[in-house]
C-alpha cells in the first residue's frame, strides 16, 4: 500500500481543569487527509482551502514536524506527500495541529506495517505540536489519534488512558488566537487553595465520566484556576458570557484548549439558545469565525474507504 485517505476530528483540550492532561475529540468538523509514499526522499505538504494562510514548510508545519520525528526514530529516508483537506479552523484552540499530528503518524505506521502501539504513536505525534505551541504536548494528539475523552497519564514515557464518553451536544465559538500562543504568559503560582480546588474538580471530571453524569461534568469542567484566566484576556466580554450561558442553562463552559475558542456542555434542547448567546457577545470580535454545534465522539483517527470518497 502507497497511499492512505484518513480522516481526524477537532478536539478540546484541558477541558477545563484539566491542563496538557485531558482531552476529548467532537464529532464534527474533521480534516482529511491523503498519505502517500514515493521515492523522491523527501517531505512535502499541500493543503486544500488553506485560507488561514498555514505554512508548508515542513519544519514549521505540524505535519511536517510529526514526520520527521517518524523518520527520525526509525532511520527511514522514504518520501512522503501529504494532502489536506481543511475543515477544522486553524488557530483557535481546535486540536487542528493535533489532527495533522497525529493523522500522519497513524497513516505512516499504517503503510509502512510498523505495528506501533497507540502509545508510541502518539509520543512521536506530539513533537508535531512544538510548531503551534513551542513544545511537546500529547493532549490534542492523544484525543484525535484515539476519540473520547483522553488523559495524559505519564509523559516520561507517554502513557494514555482512553474513557468512552456518553455523547452528549457541545456548543462551540470558534474564535482565532490574537497571538500564536499564550503558553509563557501562564503562571502555574495559583496558591494551595486554588491548586486543591483544581486537582478536586479534575478529579470531578473523572468521576462524571464513569457515572455518566452530564450535568456535573459540565459543573467540573467550569473551573480552571492555571490557563482560562490568561487565555479569556484577549476574548472580549468572556466571563460575563459565560454567566449568561450557564444561567441559560448550560452544564458547563470554558475555554477551548490554547484558545481563543469557547465551548460550552448542554443538552440538545439549550443548543440553540446557547448558540445565540455565544453569537451575541463573540461575533463583534475581529478574530470572531463562527457558532458551531455538535457533539461528542469516541472516534478518533478513521481510514476513509473508497467507497466513501
């Protein structure tokens, strides 16, 4: 096999409390991707609807920087092109560079019949998102390689516990960074009261994911004293839109990953209504893209069939 036609999802990463450890994948949208080996030894990169201006080259592209850490380890020199088809907005707190991450790890051990564990797979995927971050992380990447909800249980060596999660609705602003990223701005001096209270809440999220419970999930991914107080600076109007939406009945809301995205848990019912308060108070901003509603997903990366396409 030559060619390889996958498809990865968006994700949320922290999901609240949970900072560079969770993290859970939504069912829509998905990038595509088209993998292909050939002989001309090296690494390139097309993207269709690239309209956020996302670099092709190889060491600063997410993609780009997953291969390479792929050939690296296994001594390989084989040439790989890389199609993708943009759905996921770049830029926002997405997991899009997750996707590309982890997408072509995935498809690479697939044609090359490696037979890495998810594990490893997602260790070499990470080192894709130093060209968003500036450093290694494996949340985003763990979520779109496996779907559900994902946590970073060690990552010296990476280890990954994947929790199936009831699928239930999500309410997302898609809001583009002001800045590339906010990672050196976050101080992790939050006191020992506020740090108890986030180990708590983390501990909450967990516990609502096995007994199911949708409404204290939402409760305990609404607080987060490390990144949302940074990342809701440069979102206008964030925590007095917040307040309307959870008194509009939201289960839960916080900022999306790195930001500056927000996304908000309901049930199926309040999307709508939550949908137009988040529209209401987000759309002014200049870097404002657009309301999306979807939901949970426990897939991860999929090989798209021919039959599909």
């Amino acid at each position: 096999m030559k060619k390889i036609r996958l498809s990865a999802p968006a994700t949320i990463a922290n999901v609240g409390p949970g900072y560079d450890i969770f993290a859970m994948a939504l069912e829509n949208p998905r990038d595509e991707f088209e993998i292909s080996l050939n002989d001309s030894g090296k690494i390139t990169i097309e993207i269709e609807n690239n309209t956020e201006n996302i670099p092709l080259d190889v060491n600063k592209n997410t993609a780009g920087l997953a291969i390479l850490e792929f050939q690296k380890k296994f001594n390989l020199s084989d040439g790989v092109h890389v199609k993708i088809f943009k759905k996921i907005h770049s830029g926002g707190g997405m997991g899009t560079t997750g996707a590309s991450a982890s997408a072509c790890v995935f498809g690479l051990n697939k044609l090359l019949k490696m037979s890495l564990t998810s594990n490893e797979m997602i260790n070499i995927a990470q080192m894709g998102e130093i060209a968003s971050g500036g450093s290694p992380h494996a949340d985003n990447v763990a979520a779109a390689m496996l779907g559900g909800f994902t946590l970073v249980r060690n990552y010296n060596p990476i280890e990954i516990i994947k929790l199936d999660l009831p699928v239930f609705p999500i309410v997302f602003a898609a809001i583009r960074k002001s800045e590339r990223t906010t990672r050196g701005k976050i101080s992790y001096q939050i006191g020992e009261e506020k740090l108890k209270e986030q180990i708590a809440y983390c501990s909450r999220v967990i516990h609502a994911i096995h007994t199911q419970d949708i409404a204290e999930f939402g409760a305990a991914i609404s607080v987060d004293h490390i990144a949302e107080p940074v990342r809701a600076v440069p979102i206008p109007n964030y925590f007095e839109a917040k307040r309307k939406i959870l008194e509009a009945g939201a289960f839960g809301c916080n900022v999306s990953g790195g930001g500056s995205s927000v996304f908000a848990v309901c049930s199926e019912d309040k999307q709508t209504a939550i949908a137009q308060i988040m529209f209401e108070n987000f759309s002014k901003s200049p870097h404002f893209v657009e309301i999306l509603k979807t939901k949970t997903t426990n897939f991860g990366v999929q090989e798209i069939s021919d039959s599909a396409r």
